[in-house]
C-alpha cells in the first residue's frame, strides 16, 4: 500500500501520533493509498520550519528565488505523467485532463519566477526639494494555503508560486480526499533544491489544521481556496487577529447566449464548461440563459454534444471527456438539485443517471444532465451544484438576461456569446462577477488577475495581482540632509 507522508523542514515524516487517512479512488471505491494526518505537534513544526526559513528566503533577490521557481518548473514538467496519473486515480478525471492540470503548474513556477522581478516600488516627489518619499514592497511573512480536491495541484501551485516569488515561507494543508498529487507536486520544489522549511506540507481534517495556522502568530497570511462556508469561517476568526486572507470561494456562474451569435461556437462553449471535470469547477456554468429565438435549437444541440461526451475511467479510457465525481456527497448532492428542479417542473432534455455498463457499477459516474424550463424557484439555478448539471432557461430581452444572471449572491465568473460589438460590452459592463468571457470559456489566464465578487470571496490569484497578495507596501520617507537640491 503507497504511504503519503507529511513534508516538515525539508524532510518525510509520518504523522508523530502514527495516524493515517485512507485515499480512495473514486472510480473504483478501491483505497490506493494511506496518508498520515498532522497531529498539533506536527502543524506546530511545519509553522516553526515556515517561520524559520522566512528571513533567508526573504532576503534572496528575486531573480535568485527565481532560479529556483524555474527548476522546480523543469521538475514538474519531467514528472507531469506520473503527477497526473496519481490525480487521476485519487479525483477521478481524465488522465489527458490531469496531465495538463500539472503541466499548467509548472507554467506558474515559471510564470511567478518572471514576475517576482518584475515587483516595482514608486518615488514619490514630496513638497520640499530635499525630501523623496519611496514605496516598497516586502513580503508578508510565513504564509499558510489550504486547497480543495477539483484541481488538486493547479490551486495548491498559484498559492505557493505567488508566495515564494514574493519572498513568503508556506505551509500547505491540500485536501485529504486527494492528497497525493498535491504532495508529490511539492516533491518537485524540495528536489528542485528550494531550501529545507520554504516550503511544508501537512495533511489533516480543515477545521483542526485550519485553526492552529490561523491562531499561531508566525503565520501572516491565509490564502484559501474552497467553499463560501468555510471561507466565511476562515474570515470570521482572521478577522480579530488581523490576520490578511486572500479567498477563492464558491461559484454559480451564468451563460447568456444572444440571438446573434456564433451557435455551433456558444454550443461547444456550452457543453465544455458545464460539464468538464463533472461540473466540479468553481467557474463552472450552472445556468444558461439564451435568447427564446434560439433556446429549442440551442437545446437540440446541447443535448445531441452532451451525449457524444465519451465517460470513463480516467487511467483506462485514454482519451476520454468525462471521468467520475471525486466524492459520494457530490453525486448525491448532483441527484438531489435534479430531483428538486423536476418536482418544480423542469425536464430532463439528456441524461440524469448513472451510464450503464459493468465498468460504471462502483465508481460515482454520472451522464452529463441538461434540464429545461427551469426557473428561480429551484436549487440548481441558485445554488452551487457541483456537479454535471446545467439549467436552460430562455429570454425575451437582453436586459432580462443579465438581470437574471446577476440574481446571486455569488460573483465569480460569468460568459457571454454574441457577436454584436454593443451586447458584448453591455455584458462585459453589466454582469457582476469578477471574470467575464465573452465568445469563450476560459475565464482566467495566469496572467491576468482571477478573483471573485460578492460572496465568491475577496483577493486575487493569477498576475501581479495575486503576487501583491503576499506583499506589504511600506512608505518610506528620506531627508537628504546635505543636499543641494
Ligand atoms: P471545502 O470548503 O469543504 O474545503 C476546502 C479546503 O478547506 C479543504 O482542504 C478542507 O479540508 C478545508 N477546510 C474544511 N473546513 C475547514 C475549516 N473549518 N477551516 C479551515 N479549512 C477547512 O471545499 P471543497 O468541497 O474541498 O471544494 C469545493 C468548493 O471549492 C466549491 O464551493 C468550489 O466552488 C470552491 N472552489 C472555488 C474556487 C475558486 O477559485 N473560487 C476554485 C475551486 C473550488
């Protein structure tokens, strides 16, 4: 049995009580591995290592600290294969999709160790001639990242790239479901030579790892990725402690399809971003708004695409579109929001059960699920599914359209497909959310800063953005005693 263990000051270690959490594969119900789970003493080290190592690492210039970004990227790039096979097994994805996801990462070593000299201050002219003011940037600190399971490595990799190029310490608490890729992912830095304490892993129920690094002073910022629950928790207790959080939170994001677009290219659209990675995507599309025109041919090829969607076990079915959900309660949560839509009077246009065949029997697979007349009334137009579902529901007005999209408490990303120059842009300036695509479906770049409104947290990632995340700015303020000027 593969045995996971925890990462402190640069070395191995099992848990210093001995206990071990199961990691399953999702598609089979088999356990693949056993992960020591952190006990106090050991989240008590991982901080100390973090805290330790900070003033040596933050005394590093950036281009020195981005020579090791840069290895560390090599790394993961010459172990991409296996990283994304180990995803695959304990999430449940396409292998293909996995893969990528970790070569994604190393783009972000090598992305941040760009950026990080790219961290400028300001002079600033004061009223007397013989005075400057200066604005500089310094790191933040020890900092912590606890990360979900539906990207394992690529959310664990923004936090950790931003911190280190800023000259911040970590400690990482990944998922428990899937800790495996995310550990072997920081293998990639201690290899690369990123000095012992730089960088720590620990694996351990959120709620008790999450408290300790919020309550121990050494660590000076939070950066979380995960449900708007417990983001509002993490808040709430960093909140005395004037503890900075950066927070990535929940999602329920709207598609507005106008009368003049490209059909076959708002289908495509459409049909990938509902349903890749079974829905488990905080920037997911759970509601498609399209113009009344159209909705029934719309509908029509929706449903003939979602149906070529290929669904399989993600290591033995290479290529495929669709892999499993990661866990039992989102399936259940997935059945739950059809059953509610359908005694509200939605239909089912495709799908809405387990596929058949033996190869499905135990793993938590799903058909891709498209209902129509769906309205507000129902959870999943309102609520985070998590899952392969998606609402169609159409509209007589633009304006209807975005007043509708914007009847959420969540604002992270929304998309927009039209190909009248005045709609895109009434769209891109009306719709509340954080990310706005329009004629595509990928809503963030990591150059660009990626972050939510509303209830979809606060902070960013991705960009110089997420860079400053980790930065604390300091004025300060030069007499020049002897000068002439
Ligand atoms: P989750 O909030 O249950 O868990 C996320 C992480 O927080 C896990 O590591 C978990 O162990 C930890 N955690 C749980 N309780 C905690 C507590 N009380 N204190 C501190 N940490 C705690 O979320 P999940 O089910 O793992 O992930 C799905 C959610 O994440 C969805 O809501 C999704 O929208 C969101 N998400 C958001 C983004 C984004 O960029 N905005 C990206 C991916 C996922």
């Amino acid at each position: 049995m593969r045995k996971q263990q925890l990462l402190i000051d640069g070395q191995w270690v099992k848990a210093s009580n001995g206990a071990l959490g199961e990691v399953k594969n999702p598609a089979t119900g088999e356990i693949i591995a056993q992960a020591s789970l952190a006990a106090t003493e050991d989240i008590k080290k991982a901080i100390e290592a973090a805290g330790c190592a900070f003033p040596g690492w933050a005394e590093l210039s950036p281009a020195e600290r981005g020579a090791y970004l840069r290895a560390a990227g090599e790394k993961v790039m010459e172990r991409h294969k296996e990283i994304g096979a180990l995803m695959t097994e304990e999430q449940g994805k396409p292998l293909l999709e996995a893969q990528g996801e970790v070569k994604k990462a190393a783009l972000a070593l090598r992305y941040y160790a760009e950026e990080g000299e790219r961290v400028y201050g300001r002079i600033i002219a004061n009223a007397e001639r013989d005075i400057e003011s200066r604005v500089v940037y310094q790191p933040i600190g020890p900092a912590a990242a606890i990360t979900p399971w539906n990207y394992p490595v690529e959310l664990l990799a923004w936090k950790i790239c931003g911190a280190l190029a800023a000259g911040c310490t970590m400690v990482a608490k990944p998922p428990s479901l899937t800790p495996l890729s995310p550990f072997a992912f920081m293998k990639c830095l201690v290899d690369a030579g990123i000095p012992p304490g730089v960088i720590n892993g620990i694996n351990g129920p959120g709620s008790k790892v999450g408290r300790q690094l919020i309550e121990n002073p050494i660590i000076k910022k939070m950066a979380f990725t995960g449900s708007t629950e417990v983001g509002r928790l993490i808040s709430t207790d960093c909140g005395p402690l004037m503890k900075k959080a950066s927070l990535e939170l929940g999602g329920h994001c709207p598609m507005i399809i106008s009368r003049n677009c490209d059909l076959e290219a708002a289908v495509e659209g459409a049909v990938r971003r509902s349903f890749r990675n079974m829905g488990q995507i905080c920037i997911s599309i759970n509601r498609i708004y399209v113009d009344q025109v159209i909705h029934d041919r719309f509908v029509e090829k929706c449903v003939a695409a979602a149906k070529k969607l290929k669904i399989g076990h993600g290591l033995l079915t290479v290529p495929c579109d669709l892999g499993c959900m990661a866990n039992a309660e989102g399936l259940a949560k997935t059945k739950e929001h059809i059953a509610d839509a359908i005694s509200k009077g939605a239909n089912v246009a495709c799908g809405g059960q387990k596929p058949e065949g033996k190869e499905f029997a135990k793993g938590f697979f799903f058909e891709p699920t498209i209902l129509t007349n769906v309205n507000h009334q129902m959870k999943v137009m309102t609520e985070e599914t998590f899952g392969p579902v998606v609402g169609v529901m159409a509209f007589d007005d633009l304006n209807e359209a975005i007043a509708l999209a914007n009847d959420t408490p969540y604002g992270l990303a929304a998309y927009g497909f039209t190909d009248n120059l005045d709609e895109a842009d009434k769209l891109a300036r009306e719709i509340h959310a954080g990310n706005v695509a329009i004629n595509n479906v990928d809503a963030g770049v990591m150059n660009a800063p990626y972050g939510g409104w509303k209830d979809s947290g606060r902070g960013c990632e991705h960009g110089p953005e997420g860079l400053m995340e980790y930065l604390e700015a300091k004025h300060v303020r030069v007499r020049y005693l002897h000068s002439d000027r």
